[in-house]
C-alpha cells in the first residue's frame, strides 16, 4: 500500500521561508517522478515542481528561482524548499509520486502554508 507523508507546512511572513517533506512508502520509487502540487481556495490543483527519478526538474513560473526540490538518494523522499514566500503562495501543497511507466499516480493528504503577516 502506497502512501505519501507531508509535513512542513505552517504561518509565515512574507519573504520568510518554509521546507516541505514528504516520505514515501510502499513502492520503488526510484521509477517514480515525484512532486509538489498545490491547491488554494476556490482554485484548482496546480503544479508547483516535479523532479524525475533521473534528476530532471520542472517548476512553474511563478516559483522559478524561489522554490527548489530535491529528493533524497534513496527517492522515496522529496522536498521543496521555500523562499521569498509571497501571499499568493498560499495553498495546501500535496506530495504527488508518479509512476514512471504505469498509469499509477499517488497523493499525499496535504500540508498547509499560509504566509500572511
């Protein structure tokens, strides 16, 4: 059973920073693209970053040169690293792991950020 643990998340000023976590288990992730999505209010899901099992990044344009993911030598974990937070980045993010060559795609149950002064 595949499940994705996040946690980081929490209340920031604007231009602070957070560190979101996410632990996965129950699969090889390692043929897993993993990433962060996030949801604000009254909005749909969006993507925010992706690395590939093989190291290859994606980011909106939104969080180009603020936001960074990574993931740890074993790839069941991935992280993203927050800075210059602004208020529009508001949302709850959600851990995404994404199998490579099935059609099998997992969400963790979501984390909050919400940066407001």
């Amino acid at each position: 059973q595949v499940q994705l643990v996040e946690s980081g998340g929490g209340l920031v000023q604007p231009g602070g920073s957070l560190r979101l976590s996410c632990v996965a288990s129950g699969s090889n992730f390692k043929i897993y693209t993993m990433g962060w999505y996030r949801q604000a209010p009254g909005k749909q899901r969006e993507l925010v970053a992706t690395m590939t099992s093989g190291g290859s990044t994606n980011y909106r344009d939104s969080v180009k040169g603020r936001f960074t993911i990574s993931r740890g030598n074993a790839k069941n974990t991935v992280y993203l690293q927050m800075n210059s937070l602004k208020p529009e980045d508001t949302a709850v993010y959600y851990c995404n792991a994404d199998h490579d060559f099935l059609a099998n795609t997992y969400w963790g149950q979501g984390t909050e950020v919400t940066v407001s002064s």
